[in-house]
C-alpha cells in the first residue's frame, strides 16, 4: 500500500499540475486536446521519475493543493494593491517613502515553505527579499506602509495556512538594519 502511495505523490499528482496547466494553456475542451493532455502530462511524469526519479516535496499533498488556488488569488491581489502604492510613490515624487532594510524571524519549517514565503514577500512590489539564513529573512521595504505589512506577518500566515502549518504567538522582535 505504501508503495503504491509514492507511486500517487510522485507520478500522479504531478501530472494533474501538468494536465491542468495544459488545458490553461490550451484553452481547449475539446475530448481530443483532453486525450493528449492527459497522454502528454502522465508521459512525461512517468519519464522524468524514471530518468530522474525526481518527485514533488513531501510539503505538498492534498490539502496543500487545495488551499493553493486561493493562496494564488490572495497573493495576486496583494500584488496588484501594491503595485498601486508603488506607482503612487513614482507618480508623486513628494511623498515621502523610507527605504529600510529589516530583518525579521519566521517559525515556519522547512526550506520549502520558507522559500514560498521569500517569494511571495518578493513578489509583492516595494518589498524584496535580500537574504534568508535559517529562520531569519533579510528584506528591503521601500517605505513604511510595506514595512507594516511585514512586521505584521501577513505573508507568514498566508505560507503556514497554505501548509497547514500552526503558528505560535510571535514574541521576536524584529530588527532595522540601516
């Protein structure tokens, strides 16, 4: 049973994200462009595991790919916001922006997930991720409004919750470099 279970997470799962990004790309419903999605994406799975014997991380799973699609809803909003903020900031030279570089302590586990979270922080404008040292992360935050989102923790959250991870009440402090 347990070896048919590896088979799951490591041959099918992956190629129903590639049959997925398929029909996203494809854009077609058509039962022939299913056929061959569902050909090409199982197909290539099965080559790369065998070639490579290269599977998804243990972090993703079930409930992780269901609460992705609305992690990804949530993270592009949060994009667009920001992308609004810093193109009043560009627009209007005289507002006063505070460029800083802080450094702030994560308890998520995991290199996986703190890469998620690295990302996400990066993606987000205004904000990027300079380095990440075990459980601390080096960010860049153009002012102080994307320095509150931070220290909040937003993004945190959002990461533990993708992972069903739970959070423990944070009582680190976090530091400005200058």
């Amino acid at each position: 049973m347990a070896k048919w279970r590896h088979i799951w997470l490591r041959i099918l799962l992956p190629a129903i994200f590639l049959f997925i990004f398929w029909i996203f790309i494809t854009a077609s419903f058509s039962p022939i462009n299913i056929l061959y999605g569902l050909i090409c994406s199982c197909l290539t799975m099965i080559i790369i595991w065998l070639i490579l014997r290269i599977g998804l991380p243990k972090d993703i799973n079930l409930p992780f790919l269901t609460r992705l699609p609305i992690f990804l809803i949530v993270l592009a909003w949060q994009v667009i916001r920001a992308n609004f903020v810093l193109a009043l900031i560009v627009i209007k030279p005289r507002l006063k922006i505070d460029p800083v570089i802080v450094e702030f302590y994560t308890e998520l586990t995991g290199d996986f997930k703190k890469t998620i979270l690295a990302s996400s922080i990066t993606l987000t404008p205004g904000t990027l991720t300079i380095d990440a040292q075990d459980n601390d992360l080096t960010v860049h935050c153009l002012d102080i409004s994307h320095r509150r989102g931070l220290f909040q923790r937003q993004s945190e959250r959002r990461v533990a919750w993708l992972f069903n991870q739970k959070q423990r009440k944070s009582n680190h402090i976090e530091r400005l470099i200058t």
